[in-house]
C-alpha cells in the first residue's frame, strides 16, 4: 500500500489488475484484453500523475518508507563489502555506515546515512541523524581512501545532523566544519548522490565532493520544509508552501550549479523498483568515478574547490 495521497489512484488501480488476474487465471476465464487496457490505463495514469509533481510531493516520495536506503543500495551496486567501524575517539555512529567495497571491478570506500525499517531499527539508527562521531568516521575512512588512493562513494540520505545535547556537548558543529574543510583537500575522486533527504548541515557535512548527483525524486535544501514553514509561519502545516519556496528539486538545483546530475528513478520513485533505480546510480557512479580518476590530483583539488567557491549569486549596490 501507499502512503501518499496523490498515488492512491494507481495503487487502487493496480490492485484492481491483480484482482481480474487471480479471477481469470482460478476460473480459466480469458480476460487478457481487459488486463491490456487496464494496464494501458496505468501506464497513462502514472505518466499523467508523475510528470506533475509539486516539489511538497517530491519530499514525500524521498520519505517514502520502503525506499532504498544506503544498505540496500550497497547489496545491489557492490560487491565484497567491508564495514568499519568507530571514529577512534567516542563511538560508532550507527545512523552513518562506511567501508570498503567493490563497485564492479574498482574498488572504492562508500559511505553513507541509513534509516531504519521500523520503530526499533528506527531508534538504533537515530532515523539517519548522525552525531558528531558519524562525520568524524566518515572523515576517517576518506583519509584511509586517499592513502590507499581509492575512489570516495557517499550517499546521503538524512533529515539533518542530530540536534540533542549529546551530539552538541561532543562538537556536532565543529565535526561538521571540520568535514567541510578537510573533504576539500581529499586527495582521491570524490562522488556523492542524494538519495532520498538531503537536510541542511547533515547532509553538507559529507557532501563536499568533485561530482553531486541527485535521484529524480530526492531533495536537497538548508532546512526541511516543515522546519522552514515553522520559522516562517509558526506553523508546519505550511510545508509545501515552503518546499515550493526552497526550491529544493533537482531541477532547480542543477539549474543553480549546486549539482551536477539528476539520475531518473523507475516510473513511481526508486521504491518501485531498487534493482532499476540501484543500477541506474551504480551507472552514474561508474561514469564520473571514470572522468575523475582521469585528472591529476592537483587539477581535481583545483576545481572541487572552485566548484563549491562559485555556487550562489550576489548582487552589490
């Protein structure tokens, strides 16, 4: 079933599909041209539906429940993966998973934000919100890829940087700045794809990168939509006014340099179908690992640096 109210119709439609299927196939009544024009309906109707959808509706497909999320796409892009653990002076922040892996024949580190199925995974994972240990792990394992010269996969997917007294008595904001300055001179290609969420300082502190893609259905903004409508209105219900204001689609965002490539999903969002959505990233991933491993490391450290240098407009007086 659907969570969201602008996909009840196909859902409503595809269980009618299954219905006439188990109907004809016990009674050993033909009824396969109805199932053709049903199924042409669908088609029209999932077209139709999601060649409109409001940036509100993008954020709600990135939430979906039963997207894929870092570990999913690890079993299906990789093969031979290594977890490591800890950052070597707190903890290990099980919201922020890394390792090694091997993406067809390159071997690479991944890293990325993972969420839980349900309320107890949920906990454990702190719904993706990383502490301050999970940037510092993240930062870990990038020096250990630029050492062993191993190309960096990150895959951010979170509301935002977990805001609780812990996260803050043990650096949240400095583990964070620090990642922001250090991941500027990783000497080894650097690709990071949105996957789902991609909240304000959260997702930013691992995602300094050579290439930042985006899925079709995912966002990427400073803060989430019903945290801006708060701010703005003192009321969340104003969130899909605010998400249409933050501009937070991958159209938008390819439009003002912030990334480089949207990577389509399969007609409905990723959740649809994970192996066509997991082979259409491992794809994209492939292709700009390619081209960056082509540069010498001080023309690649050269534009990183330019390419963040030079996102957002100002004006003078």
């Amino acid at each position: 079933m659907s969570n969201l109210d602008f996909d009840k119709p196909i859902v409503e439609l595809e269980a009618k599909i299954n219905e006439f299927r188990n109907f004809g196939s016990h009674r050993n009544i033909n009824i396969v041209p109805e199932i053709k024009k049903l199924e042409q309906k669908l088609e029209k109707m999932k077209a139709d539906i999601y060649s409109k959808l409001s940036p509100w509706q993008r954020v709600q497909i990135a939430r979906h429940p039963r997207r894929p999320y870092t570990l999913d796409y690890i079993r299906l892009m990789t093969t031979e993966f290594v977890e490591l653990h800890g950052d070597r002076l707190f903890a290990d922040d099980l919201a922020l998973i890394a390792g090694f892996a091997r993406i067809n024949h390159r071997n690479a580190v991944i890293m990325g934000h993972q969420k839980g199925r349900d309320t107890k995974e949920s906990v454990m994972r702190n719904f993706g919100c990383a502490h301050p240990e999970g940037y510092r792990k993240a930062i870990r394992l990038m020096n250990l890829a630029e050492k062993f010269r191993l190309p960096v996969v990150i895959l951010i997917d979170t509301p935002g940087a977990y805001p609780g007294i812990g996260a803050e008595e043990r650096g949240q904001a400095q583990a964070i700045a620090a990642n922001l300055r250090d991941m500027m001179k990783i000497a080894t290609p650097i690709v990071a794809c949105v996957i789902g969420e991609g909240g304000s300082g959260g997702a930013l502190g691992i995602g300094v990168a050579d290439r930042v893609c985006m899925l079709q259905h995912a966002y990427y903004s400073v803060i989430s939509p019903e945290g801006c409508a708060s701010i703005l209105w003192r009321n969340s219900i104003k969130a899909p006014e605010a998400a249409n204001a933050l501009r937070l689609t991958g159209e938008d965002l390819l439009k003002f340099g912030v990334v480089d490539e949207i990577i389509p999903e399969p007609m409905g969002g990723a959740h649809r179908d994970p192996q066509e959505a997991a082979g259409n990233l491992k794809k994209a991933i492939l292709k700009h690992i390619k081209e960056l491993s082509a540069k010498p490391v001080e023309e690649l450290l050269q534009e990183r640096y330019q390419k963040f240098r030079t996102i957002g407009a100002f004006a003078t007086t």
